[in-house]
C-alpha cells in the first residue's frame, strides 16, 4: 500500500475543520456517558503523537469517582483565589468571573502524565533537550484534543493548580509527572470562538506578525517564494 498519496479534499479539510473548530471548553458540559468505543478512539489518538525517541512517555488516568474530583477541584478553587491576586486590578474582577474548568460538570476526567524514567536515561532526541519527553506528551494532548472535537467531544484543559499537590492527590509515582489534567464530555456546544477572546481578554495576534524570515525579528520577504507566502498568510489573516 502506497501511504505518500494526499489527503483527498474532503479529508484535508476535515482536518482543518477540526484543528479550527476545537475549543477550551469549561461550562457546556452534559451528563451523558461517553461510549467506550468513543472513550478508546480518542485514547488511540492520544498513544499514537509523535515522540522523542518513540519513548511514548504519556500514561492516562480516567477518573470518574466523584470523591477524586472534588479533591482536585478543592485545589482548584485554591489556586484559582491565589492567582487571581497576580492580576492588575482592572483585570482580577474579570478573571474571577470567568468560568475556568468544569471538574464536577463532566461525566470523567482524564489526566495525561509523562514518565520521565521511561526507556532509560539516554533517549534519541532527549541528549541535548531533556525536556523533549515533556513536549511529546503535549503532542499527545492535542492528538486526543483534536480526535475528540472530531467526535463531537469537548475537553477542557484545566491548568490553575499546585502540579505538586496534583501528584500527591492522584498518588503519581517519583518520575511521573502531570501534563495535562482534562474535563472530557459532550457539551450543549462548542463556541464560535474561543471564550477567552470572545470575553475580551486577549485578541487573536496577526499571523503575519509571527512570521519571520532566516532571522528573528526580520518580517520583510527575501525572495518570491516568500512573497507569495506573506501573501496567502494576510488572505488568511482577513478572512478569519
């Protein structure tokens, strides 16, 4: 089987749809179970992100207990009223009105650890970046982020709490270490756009502005090719 073929049309664009549809979901949760079959396309998703070394250093944790969940919701709430003391003033009221994760609202959470031990000391890839293990395992957040929004499955990425205290509530071994800790569920709808920018926080910053050419800081083309590339990223920039 030849496996350097294009994607077909439709098949490019439903990656694309999923990578532009995909959202931080924090408030829209729904009650139902998500299939086990569903559950494990994801999950498969998730184990199959590139790795440095292909040391796969990620594990995954399904928490379902409610008594776990308000554990870690309780340190939630608690970093949640520390930072919000990190804010300027004309931002922290803002900041405590947004809703930030949906720990107790969604049917299961997962966590997504990364064990830096795995394979041993000396990895391909990890010899001069030790902490390429630790991209790896983003890599497979967002694997599983997109197939779940491919699914009609919303996650949310729940970041404001002590990491060492989420070790210790979930009991992780010396060399794991949390990565991502996620609210997974159908949800009653996915936004148009992220909630963050939609509330105002922040803007969506210029692709153009974050391109650079053969130097930092050198944004002016130095060949055609590079033309024709600035071209289609302001077409892109407009029409988004």
């Amino acid at each position: 089987m030849n496996n350097n073929y294009p994607f077909s049309i439709v098949e490019r664009d439903a990656v694309y749809k999923a990578i532009f549809e995909r959202r931080d979901v924090r408030g829209e949760f729904l009650p139902d179970e998500i299939p086990a079959e569903v559950l494990a396309r994801v999950l498969n998703a998730a184990h199959h992100a590139p790795s440095v070394g292909f040391m796969q250093p990620w594990d995954f944790m399904v928490i379902r207990s409610k008594a776990v969940r308000q554990n870690i919701h309780k340190l939630f709430t608690k970093a949640h009223a520390e930072a919000a003391e990190m804010f300027e003033e004309e931002k922290r009221e803002t900041y405590r009105n947004l809703k930030l994760e949906g720990i107790l609202e969604s049917p299961l959470n997962l966590v997504i650890t990364c064990d830096r031990s795995r394979t041993g000391p000396v990895v391909i890839g990890r010899t001069h970046m030790e902490w390429m293990d630790l991209y790896s395992s983003v890599c497979a957040v967002q694997n599983l982020w997109l197939a779940a929004r491919s699914e009609g499955v919303g996650v949310g990425w729940v970041s404001i709490m002590d990491p060492d205290a989420l070790t210790k509530t979930l009991a992780l071994p010396e060399n794991v270490v949390p990565i991502a800790y996620l609210c997974v569920g159908y949800v009653s709808q996915f936004h148009e756009k992220p909630e963050l920018e939609k509330a105002g926080w922040l803007p969506r910053m210029p692709l153009e502005d974050l391109v650079h050419f053969d130097q930092w800081g050198e944004h002016n083309a130095a060949c055609d090719q590079d033309l024709q590339l600035l071209d289609r990223v302001n077409k892109l920039s407009s029409d988004s």
